[in-house]
C-alpha cells in the first residue's frame, strides 16, 4: 500500500528536461591557432601566445570547424545559416586565459532538425542478445519511438581544465585543452526521463562518431552533457523551476543523474519548498547531486561580434559538396538492411550499433549476396571473437573475402554450418593464411553428398526401424527427424544433410 502511494505521488508530475551536448571535434589544430589538439599530451604544452591570449595576438579560424559543423547539420536534418558572425562570450575564469571565449550568438550554424530516439527491440525468439549488444536501443529508423527537436546548433572553443585533486592546496590549470574547438547542440526541453536522456546520447554519440567528428570519449571529455531539469503537474503548461547539472562523465551517469534530480525536485514539489534556480554537480560514487552555484549570480556574457575574424558565408554548393561526402550514416544503413536485404530490425540494429561493424558488414555484402548469412556471422561468431579476445573490428584477423568463402562453402554444402562455425572458423582466426575450405580438407570435414553413398545409408537407417516406418506412414512426418539422425550417424556427420533428408524422404514415401 505504501508502494502503490509512493508511486502515485509521482506520477502525479512530469519532467521537462533539455541537454545541451558539447562535442570536442577530431581536429588536428585548435579553433583559431595552430596549437596541437593531441589529447594526453603533457599539461600546458599545447599552448602558444594565441591560446594564451597575449595582447597583439590575432585569431585565424579552423575551416575544419565550418565543415564539421555542417555534417552534423546535414546528418541531423538542420537549417544551415548561411551568413554566420563570430562573437565573444565574455566572463573572467582562471582556465579562460583571454578572458572570454569565440563562440556564436545571434547566427548559430545550424537551427532546427531533430534526433530520433529508436523505440525498444528484443532479439528474435529463441535467440540471444549479443553479449555488449546495446539491444535496447536500434539506430534511428527502426520504428522511431520518439522525434527530439533540436534548438540550435553552434561552434565555440573549449575552456582549459582546472584541476581540484592533484594538490592539496592549490588548483592546478591545464591550458592544453583551451582553444579546442567544440560544437555545442541544444535540444528542446522535449526529454522526459533519463532513459529518453540515455538513448538521445547514445544516438548523439553513435552519429559524431560515424560522421569521423568526435570519438565520442566521455571520460576523456571529448563527449560533455549539461542538463537542465524541472518537473511540473501533469496538464500544466508552465514550466517549473530548473536546475542545470553539470560534471556527469558517462552516458549512464547522465541518467543517473537527471533520475536523481527528478525524484528530488518532487519532493521539494510535496513538501512546497522553494529553492533556487541553479547549478549542480553529479557524484558519481553517491549517485546524488549537489549544488555548485546559484542561477541568480550568472555572468551577464556581453556577447558581441567578436572584431577579429571576419563572418564565414556558407553557400548552398558548399553544403552540397559536404553532403555528397558524407559516410554512410547508421539511419540509411538500418533502412538498406530491413528494406532491401531483408534482415530484421533487431539484426540491422546490432550491425550499425557502430560505424566499425557496419563498414565490415558493408564490404562483406560486396563479396556475397547471402545478406542474411552475412549477418548472422557478424552478429554471431565475430562480434563473440571481437568481445572475447576484447579487441575492434580493424583488429579482427579474417578479411571479409576470407569470410564470404567461409560462407560460400556452406551456402555449396561442402561444408555444415555447424562445422564451419565450431571448427573452421576456430581454427581460420588461428592460421588466416588458409583458405576456408583447405582447412576443411585437412579436418576431414567435406560433406558427403554422393547420392549413392547417402541412398546406401538412408537404406540402413529405415532398416533399423520398421515399426518408425509404419507410423511414418499414418501421418507422423516428424519421425523423419529419427532417420536424419541414423543416417548422419552412419556418415559421421558428414551427410549433406539437404541432400540426405530429400532420399530419406523419397524412400519413406515409396515404402
């Protein structure tokens, strides 16, 4: 009865919940110097008199930047602004050596498009999920459970890093990462729950990282997440009160995080407790959050067009050019692998869970038309390697022609798919410098599909139980299992068993 109250309270309200993603971009130079983006490196190494803002110094901006920009725009279906003016966000901060930070205000790159959250897939009946499968969540194009608008999308540079636990002290600065250039995207305050938050990440994520943008890293801080919370009662069309929570550093600490807070903000809510509109911070060891600073003593940004980069004028054969060579992205790949090769959404789901996989998928289908084989060794006996030997695809020792013979050697009967699953692929990883089916000579594992070999063992197995024949014949087809399995027996599991099974039949059926 408590439960059932428990629950009642909150259901009785409702979260509003926006995210603003940073995304660090695989640049090899900074937004607007020279410096190194190298991650690791040494602290304050990166670092020349433009990042540390020293007077006299221009800024010259990273044209990597604009294109970055517009593939992820093109990739999210936005609004490329097409005159686009720079400006300073200003605010003093120990890691923000200049000052201030070159950013956009009034003309961000991209306005409007969406991410799509997939809705949930369970692996066929009967089958398994993949062990590291993210089988909850399919690309975008599978049934899409829910469309989350997007507000904007802009360029800025990143910040340095202040460093709180390596003196007892002192806080220590990192300026390595200052100047780094980022894209900042807003969504709508359309999320309505951490799990909604969870699966609009992985889709984030999954897109930068097949758009060769950003690795897509959140513990290295390539990837960054704030959240603005508020709950409100249901029917009510204000929002309520937000907080913002920052400091969260996987995707799962971000539900984590906003699970907390809204369980939080209703009981504030019951209690009719006011609170400030601020900032928090995630505790990843408590799972709770804590405050940093009030709302009410934000910075007033003075945003102005900054005086030292010129605007950047996006024209309509550019952005055709950026979209002509974008990489397949994993919404065409899901809708190519259900529509076109027949496979299931779950299937398609694994298969572009990573650009990685998709791209061995996609030169695999070059060499064979069996998609649906394809699929199920990728899926299958790879991705098992893959998790077990704890290394990438680029590191997976079969090369897809080695693989589509492996497959061909079935598809002919030469071979059972059991044996080429158990045996032969086993020992292929081991020695890739043999081809499929010599390994298949040497194990002894060539099907028998003579037909005079099988008629002779399908003669003994029918032999050995008359009384099977007779209920065979009165309607009990399943019994033809028991013969399949006398004659494999007799062939030492080297009958094809196609093959096998048309002659037992045909036997049966003439008695």
């Amino acid at each position: 009865m408590n439960l059932y109250l428990q629950m009642s309270v909150y259901d009785k309200y409702e979260p509003v919940i926006g995210l603003e993603v940073h995304i660090q971009l695989l640049t090899k130079s900074k937004a607007y110097s020279s410096d190194s983006t190298e991650y690791g490196s040494l602290p304050n190494t990166n670092v020349s008199v433009i990042t540390l803002g020293h007077p006299g110094t221009l800024p010259r901006a990273n044209k990597r930047t604009v294109e970055f920009a517009v593939r992820l725009g093109i990739a999210c279906n936005c609004n490329i602004t097409r005159e686009n003016q720079y400006a300073r966000k200003n605010y003093f901060y120990p890691d923000m050596p200049k000052g201030y930070q070159i950013t956009q205000d009034k003309t961000p790159i991209c306005t409007g498009g969406w991410i799509e959250l997939p809705a949930p897939l369970n692996p066929p009946k009967g089958g398994k999920p993949e062990s590291g499968a993210h089988t909850n969540i399919p690309p975008s194009g599978g049934g899409g459970a829910k469309r989350i608008n997007l507000t904007r999308i802009h360029w800025e540079e990143d910040s340095g890093k202040s460093m709180h636990d390596q003196d007892p002290e002192n806080t220590l600065i990192d300026l390595n990462r200052a100047g780094v250039p980022l894209l900042e995207m807003v969504s709508e305050p359309e999320i309505a729950s951490g799990e909604e938050a969870y699966k609009y990440l992985t889709e984030v994520r999954k897109l930068v990282r097949y758009l060769d943008i950003c690795d897509g890293n959140m513990e290295e801080g390539s990837l960054r997440c704030d959240a603005n919370i508020s709950v409100r009662l249901k029917g009510v069309k204000e929002f309520g009160k937000r907080v913002e929570v920052k400091n969260m550093n996987s995707i799962r600490n971000v539900q984590k995080a906003i699970d907390h807070e809204i369980k939080r903000l209703i009981d504030l809510a019951e209690r009719k407790e006011d609170f400030e509109q601020e900032t928090r911070s995630f505790d990843a060891t408590t799972g709770t959050t804590f405050s940093m600073r009030s709302k009410e003593q934000a910075h007033d940004y003075r945003y102005f067009p900054e005086p030292d980069l010129q605007p950047v004028l996006v024209e309509q054969n550019y952005i055709d050019e950026v979209r002509k060579n974008l990489p397949p992205l994993p919404d065409a790949l899901f809708k190519k692998y259900t529509k076109e090769f027949g496979l299931s959404d779950y299937d398609a789901g694994v298969l572009t869970d990573t650009k990685e996989i998709a791209l061995y998928f996609e030169k695999l289908v070059s060499h064979t038309s069996n998609y649906k084989q394809a699929s199920n060794w990728v899926t299958g006996s790879v991705k098992s390697y893959l998790n077990e030997k704890a290394v990438e695809i680029d590191q997976f020792p079969l090369s897809t022609e080695q693989l589509s013979e492996l497959i061909k050697i079935v598809e002919d009967g030469k071979v059972s798919h059991s044996a080429a699953s158990q045996k032969i692929f086993p020992a292929l990883v081991v020695d890739p410098k043999k081809s499929p089916i010599k390994i298949a000579e040497e194990m002894n594992l060539i099907q028998e599909s003579d037909s005079g070999s099988l008629t002779e063992f399908a003669k003994q197995a029918i032999a050995k139980y008359p009384e099977k024949v007779a209920e065979y014949k009165t309607g009990k087809v399943g019994l033809i299992g028991l013969f399949m399995g006398e004659v494999m027996k007799l062939s030492k599991g080297k009958a094809d068993p196609k093959i096998a099974n048309q002659i037992v039949k045909e036997m049966l059926d003439k008695n």
